[in-house]
C-alpha cells in the first residue's frame, strides 16, 4: 500500500507541469512579453510556480512581483548577473554560460530551446526588468557591500534579509584587479575599492548602480582602507608588503594619490582605522606587532603603541612577531581601539 501510494506521488509531480503551450502577445502577471510567455508554457502550471508552496520551494513565477521575493533558500534572481541567478542556473544547459543546476526544469520535460535560454539569460543581464521597467532590489535600504577578491566581483546584500540582491563585475580588461577592501563614503553615495593588483588601483563607484566614477594608483597592494569622517581623505595599508614598510594617503573627493609614507616602526602594515572625531588615523603592523597612531594633519606617525610589554620600541631588525595585529575597529567615543583576525571587507549603510 505504501509503495503504490508513492507511485501516485511521482506520478502527480511528473505531470502535474504539463499542459499546452500558449503564445501570449500580451505580458502577464508584470513580465515583459516574451519572458511572460516562457513562464507560461514552462513554469506556471498546475502545482509548479503558481504560488509559494512547500512542493516548489516557496517559489513563485506566476508574477514578477511574487519571483522578487524568492524562494525559501534565496533570491533567484540576481538583476544584471544570470550566471550566478538560480532561475538561470536550473534552466541551464550550457556549461559555457553558467553553471547547471539540478533538478533541471521545467521538471521532467525536455528542457527549454536555447532560444528560450538565451532570452531568459539576456534579459536577467538587462536587470531582469518588469515589464514596467522596475528593477527588482532597486528600492533596498540597508546594504551591505563585499568585495570578491577571486571574481573581481562587488556583491551586494539586503541586510535585512540577508540575501544577495547584485553581483556585479568590476573586471576591466584581461588582468585581475583583485579588490581586496571597501569603504563607504559619508554622505553613502559611493563605496572606494582598493585592489592588490594593476598598480594598486583605488576606485570609486557609485552606490546605487555599482558604476565607475573615477580611480587612481597608489603602487602599494592595498590590504585595508578608512576614511576620515568628512570624507576627504583615505588611508589604505600595503600588504603582503614588498619588503619596505609603508602605507598610502590619497584624496578621496578627486580621487588622487597623494603619498606614500615609509616607516620603519611599522612592519607590513595590515589594518586601518580613523578616528571618529577626524584627528588619528591607526595602522596595526602585522610584523612588528604593534599601532601606529598617524596625525590626519600631517600623515606622520605621532606614536607607536605596542601590544605587549613584551614587544620593544624601536622593534629591532630581528624581532619575530607574535600578536600579528591585522584588522581594527574603534569604539564611537575613541577610547577603545580593538585588534581584530581576518575577515571580509565589507562595510554596512
């Protein structure tokens, strides 16, 4: 009784998707014309995508509106990115384009023409659009932005969800940029990338598009950045060091490099941080296990804090360290300065 009842089951879900296709002139349910068709035909039947139900994921292709909000796992639509879009990836049949997910729909029949595939690939590139031009994730408030150092790539996050709403290239070119930190600038119209290849290069993009505005080269390999509260001035950190203890300055509203400052108190400057009342700025020496606390007049370092009283003011050239300070936050007040491990560049509005 038990494995007849099971047969019913796979039989339900193997026809239940199954009807006649319809040519639709007119978009339904908000999509354009011809993405409204293929969901039609191929996703919209009796217990697929008509509705969040468990026996779909809670995925809804019946309207635009209802694909936004995703499935139970994530959004499956990333606007401007269909190689990393699930909906792609689960229609997909060339490797070439992207990766191919499983199960493979539309569930147990032949899969979309590669028309069909490169429609739904093209127009999720153009932002996957409402066929009144809305962009889905436009209207998000709280975001965060990650930096990829692998991809060349700048994902963006609903920080109130916590699912990602863009995955955007930022490769230009043949070589890597590898952007290895972020920072936010003030008035959160701009994030500034700094990357630990092709000369170091400091961007600016915008907030909202995740366009270019304008870079420069600083020549280091950028590890970490801050910006002073009035967004004027940036410092980032060189790490992996070339051998010569340094770090940067640079003009964050013309986006011009400045300086490079050189020290030999600081070992392969790793972390950065600024003060909240705009007056320090406080680099962390990996190598040499202690901060350096920097005058944003002058760009100089004022004084050296180290982490121990077993760690010795001028470190001498055979010092092994042993704290490995990297990372840095600061409390709002400025009392509290904390050493943090690795991780991720990100940075929240």
């Amino acid at each position: 009784m038990k494995l007849s009842y099971l047969w019913v089951w796979l039989l339900l879900i193997l026809f239940s998707c199954t009807h006649n296709p319809i040519e639709s002139e007119q978009p339904s349910g908000n999509f354009p014309p011809a993405i409204s068709t293929i969901m039609t035909n191929s996703c919209n039947g009796t217990s697929c995508h008509t509705g969040r139900q468990d026996i779909n994921d809670s995925l809804d292709l019946y309207t635009w509106e209802g694909m936004t909000r995703g499935s139970k796992f994530e959004y499956t639509v990333i606007p401007y990115n269909a190689a990393k879009s699930h909906l792609f990836e689960h229609i997909n049949t060339n490797e070439n384009l992207a990766a191919i997910a499983f199960p493979r729909m539309p569930l147990a029949r032949d899969p979309l023409t590669a028309a069909d595939q490169k429609t739904i690939f093209d127009w999720i590139n153009h932002g996957a659009p409402s066929n009144d031009n809305k962009i889905a994730y436009s209207d998000v408030i709280h975001k965060v932005f990650i930096v990829c150092s692998g991809e060349d790539v700048i994902t963006v996050l609903d920080d109130d969800v916590h699912k990602v709403i863009r995955a955007s290239s930022i490769k230009t070119g043949s070589g890597m940029l590898s952007p290895s930190c972020i920072a936010i600038t003030p008035d959160k119209s701009s994030i500034i990338v700094g990357t630990q290849a092709s000369g170091g290069i400091i961007r600016k993009y915008n907030t909202t598009v995740l366009t270019s505005i304008t870079e420069c080269k600083s020549g280091l390999s950028c590890n970490d950045i801050a910006l002073t509260p009035d967004g004027t001035k940036g410092y980032i950190t060189d790490y992996p060091s070339s051998g010569i203890s340094r770090y940067g300055v640079f003009d964050a509203v013309s986006m011009t490099f400045l300086k490079t400052v050189i020290s030999s108190s600081l070992r392969a400057t790793y972390g950065v941080v600024t003060s909240h009342d705009g007056r320090y700025t406080y680099v962390s020496g990996s190598g040499s296990d202690n901060i350096g606390r920097i005058s944003n007049k002058t760009d100089s370092i004022i004084k050296i804090l180290p982490l121990g009283s077993d760690v010795p003011t001028p470190v001498p050239g055979e010092y092994q360290a042993k704290y490995f300070p990297g990372f840095m936050t600061i409390s709002p007040n400025d009392s509290l300065l904390c050493r943090l491990s690795k991780q991720l560049g990100s940075c929240r509005v």
